[in-house]
C-alpha cells in the first residue's frame, strides 16, 4: 500500500467514528502555539491539549515569519487567542545548513536564482527562540497583553524547557540601564562603603520584619513628606535624611521596597527633583525574598554625611494649576494624562484601592481625557519590569506617544513615580510629570473637572 492509500484509510476509520463534530471555531484554551514542522515534535500532546484547544502554526524551524505573525494575528484578532508559545527543539534541521548552501544548490539544480529566498538557518537554537519571541513583542499589531512564552524541546526526553531573556540583556535595552539594578548586583555589592541601600515600603513595618543587611529603613510619612503641611519633604529634610544615611555625593544609591517599589520609585523621583541620583533594585523587596537571599534585623548606623541636594527640577512634578492647564494639551493630543490607579478607582467606584480604607477624597472618577494604564502593567510576576519592547507597546498603543508632554498620576502619587520612572528611565520619554497631589487633591478640588 502506497501512504496516499494508507492515509485514505485511516481517515475511513477516523470518518467512521468522528465525534468532533459540535467543536467551536474559537481555541477553547485561547492558546496559540508556532512550532517546527520537525516530525518528532507532536505538539499537542505534548501539552495535553486536544482537539479545539489551540491554533498550532508550523513552519521549518518554529520561526515567527511574516506568515506566522499574518496567522498569529488573525488568532489573536479573530479567535480569541491570549497566549501564544513558541516551540523550537534539539537536532533541529535549520541548525545543519547554511542559507547560502541551499540558496546555492537550488540555483544548480534549477537555473534559478534563490538568493532572494531567505531560509533562516540558524545556529544556535536559545538565541534564535529569542528573536522569533521578539518579532512577536515588536509587532505593533499584538498586544503586550499576550502572555508570550518560548519552549526548546527535547527530542530525547519529550521535556519542554523554558527560555527567557536574561535579565542583563532586558536591562540594557532600557533607555536608561543605569536607573536600575539586579538582585545580584545588590547581594554582591551592599557591604561596599560608597553604595548604601535604602528601604522604602508601602507597610512601613516591613522593614523591621528583616531587611537587605546594611540597609537603612525610609519612612514615607515621616520621611518623604512635610508633616505640617501636604507636601513632598522640602530640600532640608532631604539633606538630613541622606546625612543620617551616611550618603555624600560619591555613594551609589539603592532603592528599594514592597509592593513591587512603589514607595521605592517615589523615593527614587523626590530624590531626582532634589537633583540626588539613585537607582532601582529590579524585582524589589519581593523578589529578594523570593531568593531567599539573607535577610536582617539590625539597624545599621553610619556616621552622618554632608549631604547635598540640588534644584529642585521643577519639570519632574506637576501641580494642580499646571494639571489643570494641561487639558487642553490632553484634548488637542499634544499632551497625555495616565491614570495608573486600578480600574475600579478610574471608573470612580472606589476611592482607593480595594484593600485600604475608602477615603481621601470627595468625589471617585478621573481626569478628563486620562487613560487608564495600571501600573501593575509594566512589571511581570516575579516583580522585574517588562522588556523594553513590551512597556513601549503598552504606552504606544494607548497614546502615551514619547513626543507628548505627560502628566502621571494615581491616589497619593507613589503608583504614579512607578509609572514616571519606567517612562522616564527605562523608556527614555523626556516630558513626563508625577502629579504628587493625585486623586486625593484633584478628587476634592471644588470645581474640578471629573469624568467617570
Ligand atoms: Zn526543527
């Protein structure tokens, strides 16, 4: 029997019991999956999926060709899909040839000439992976949302293994690299005399709980902010605070803290509009922990620096009045409001989020023309900021454009030095504000437009 005969009767027998008739068009698991044509590779059992599940999109090597991306968006648009997996495997074909080998073969062969057929050989199969993941991230047509993963499978064992970018290579494509440092850098570097590691937390007994060994502990009540009057510590206070840290103006600084650093960035941002430079630990109080990196109860003390600060940069911070004329920047889209506050608190159903008590201002809504971009975005799980293709992506595509002067803003103005921070830094945009006063001032203003 020839395999064209063999084929016809299998599918007789298939035919005879078919039971697949009532399956929906869309894939049940909302899974879109790229793979190599690679024989060995049976994609779907290989992870439990069955008829209806999943789009399974194959092409020599597993590569997101134009093709894929033309297939992956129609998945993506059309059906539903919201992750996608991209499978490339050991011994694979594409990594025993060189494009030009077949380019050249074809043309003996046939008279032709092939050279404009790309083949996209390749040589190493991690590396590759991360290219094909990042055509995906780069297409302005898929969104950042898409829970994206890259898979090499192992033709021996049937495992699949994961490979994601390291952190280092992520880090340096930042419009800033030097704004932010890994967990490992910090485990190597605390004990060093010019860096000093500053805690900062949303739970301001968190610190007491343990702590980086060497790190001084920041309030942000008492700390960050006048206690008089509302407003963000004046140039004094700060000076005292960095001399009692032992900071001069040859220490590296080291912010960090819980809830994935928001009260660590708005450290980092009242520091800037002083004209102090500091830096970001990626991940935060978290993922130290997550580490089980070494953790301790002592306070340190250093001996009392002579701490200076500058400016203020006024062009960090945006106030009410300045808020107020921004409208109209907002309307006539030359100017961005970003609104980083959970759904619920734009939609003006809740005044602060879900878990704190429900006051601070006088009316719930935001500001006109605000887009609702949650900060909570802009970093992954283990609580590192996104690639620098994926935070683009997500602004970008909501009108938060790099030529536009943006304003950000949350309750009280931490959320939103998140938000100023990844912009800032690690996107490279050069007109962006936190609105310190936020929700809590603009939700009580008498007057002041609210849109919910
Ligand atoms: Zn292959």
């Amino acid at each position: 029997m020839t395999v064209y005969e063999e084929a016809l009767q299998a599918n007789a027998a298939y035919a005879s019991s078919f039971n697949l008739a009532g399956l929906a068009m869309p894939p049940a698991k909302q899974l879109a999956v790229v793979a190599c044509i690679d024989a060995r590779l049976n994609v779907e059992p290989m992870l439990g999926l069955r008829p209806g599940d999943a789009h399974v999109i194959r092409n020599a090597g597993g590569l997101v060709t134009d093709d894929a991306l033309r297939s992956l968006i129609i998945s993506h648009k059309l059906l539903g899909t919201e992750t996608f997996f991209v499978i490339e495997h050991t011994d694979c074909g594409m990594l025993t040839f060189k494009d030009e080998q077949l380019q050249q073969r074809l043309k003996e062969e046939t008279g032709q000439d092939a050279n404009s057929i790309p083949f996209y050989a390749f040589s190493n199969v991690e590396e590759n992976l991360l290219g094909q993941l990042k055509k995906i991230r780069r297409s302005p047509f898929l969104p950042a949302s898409i829970d994206l993963h890259g898979f090499v499978y192992d033709v021996q064992t049937g495992k699949l293994s994961e490979v994601v970018q390291p952190e280092e290579e992520v880090m340096a494509e930042y419009a800033n690299p030097d704004a932010l440092v890994p967990t490992d850098w910090v485990a190597e570097n605390m004990k060093d005399p010019k860096v000093r590691v500053i805690e900062v937390d949303v739970d301001t007994a968190a610190y007491d709980t343990g702590h980086i060994p060497g790190a001084v502990g920041w309030n942000w009540k008492n700390d960050l902010e006048t206690q008089l009057q509302r407003d963000i510590a004046d140039k004094e206070g700060l000076e005292r605070l960095l001399s009692k840290a032992g900071v001069d103006k040859d220490t590296t600084i080291i912010l960090y803290g819980d809830n994935n650093n928001w009260f660590a960035a708005y450290a980092l941002w009242v520091l800037e509009y002083y004209g102090v430079d500091a830096k970001l630990m990626n991940g935060g109080r978290k993922k130290w922990i997550d580490e089980g990196r070494e953790l301790s109860t002592d306070a340190p003390s250093y001996s009392p620096s002579k701490a200076s600060a500058k400016g203020p940069k006024k062009d960090l911070r945006a106030l009410r009045d300045q808020v107020m004329d921004h409208l109209d920047k907002v309307k006539k889209g030359r100017g961005a409001l970003v609104d980083v506050r959970s759904p619920r608190e734009y939609s003006g159903e809740l005044l602060a989020p879900e878990n704190l008590p429900q006051e601070g201002s006088q009316r719930g809504g935001h500001i006109p023309g605000a887009q609702n971009i949650v900060w909570s975005q802009a970093v992954n799980e283990d609580g590192t900021f996104k690639t620098a293709d994926q935070l683009a992506e997500l602004y970008q595509s909501q009108g938060v454009t790099p030529d536009k002067d943006v304003i950000a803003y949350c309750r009280i103005g931490e959320r939103s030095a998140h938000t100023w921070f990844v912009l800032t830094h690690l996107l490279g945009y050069k007109n962006v504000r936190n609105y310190d006063g936020s929700w809590t001032e603009w939700g009580s203003l008498v007057g002041a437009p609210v849109e919910k």
